[in-house]
C-alpha cells in the first residue's frame, strides 16, 4: 500500500501548474481523495480533488484556507479576516431521516506563524452563514 500511495503522489505532483504573473502567484493541481462516502463511514470512495493557491500582495485564496486577507504582518506572525466554501450534503441513501444541508460560508479571523515558506502555524476562529433554516452553526 506505501509503495502505491508514494508512485501515486510522485505523478499527482507533475499534474500542479505554476503560476506568476504582474503580483500574481500561485499554484494549481489535481489530486486523489480516499475519503468516507457519507457522515456514517460505511464505505469509502476515491475522488478527484483539485488544488488552488493564489497570492495577490496581501490577499491569498486557497483551497485548504479560503479567501484571506493578512491585515497586520510582521516578523512571521499575521492575522485577518477569512471566508471559507462549505459544502452541504442530502440526506438520501444511508442519511435518510436526516435534513438536507445546504452549502453556506464560513467567516471568520485567522493568526498565523510563518517563520519560513515550508512549515506555518495557523490557527481561525469562525461563523458559519447563510445556511438558513437554522443551520448557519
């Protein structure tokens, strides 16, 4: 199984694009997700997961960490608001009973440590909105 998932990270890695253009950098790719197929973890499936990470000055937008705007930077340390896709569900199959949830946002505030570009330390406190019913969090 270590051998797969190494050959299958070493070709998903020449799948990502590099970008840099006027201010504009950033990355895109493809990768491979073995994830549950539902809340109830009964089964599992394998999904195509893309991959974005766009910088523009101050501002990024990321797959992992949404749209963020780095209000205060200094010395690694940097903080500002964020908002985040997150994605809904139906409750057919093996959720039946349960309600649907529809897609909503998250917003919020984000600290990060970053003292080098290949390790940080990230840390947000948000509000799920616009989930209506009820179900904003």
């Amino acid at each position: 199984m270590s051998r797969i998932t190494v050959a299958l990270f070493t070709a998903l890695t020449c799948l990502s694009i590099n970008a840099n253009a006027d201010g504009l950098t950033g990355e895109a790719g493809l990768g491979l997700s073995y994830e549950p197929h539902d809340p109830t973890g009964s089964r599992y499936e394998t999904r195509p997961v893309p991959y974005l990470d766009l910088d523009w000055g101050d501002v990024s937008l990321g797959t992992d960490d949404g749209l963020t705007w780095s209000a205060f930077k200094a010395n690694g340390f940097s903080a500002g608001p964020y908002a985040n896709y997150l994605p809904g569900r139906t409750a057919n199959g093996t959720l039946r009973g349960l309600r649907d949830v529809p897609d909503m946002a998250e917003v919020g505030g984000f600290v990060q440590y970053a003292p080098a570009d290949f390790w940080r330390v990230f840390a947000s406190v948000g509000q799920a909105v616009g989930g209506g019913s009820g179900q904003g969090g």
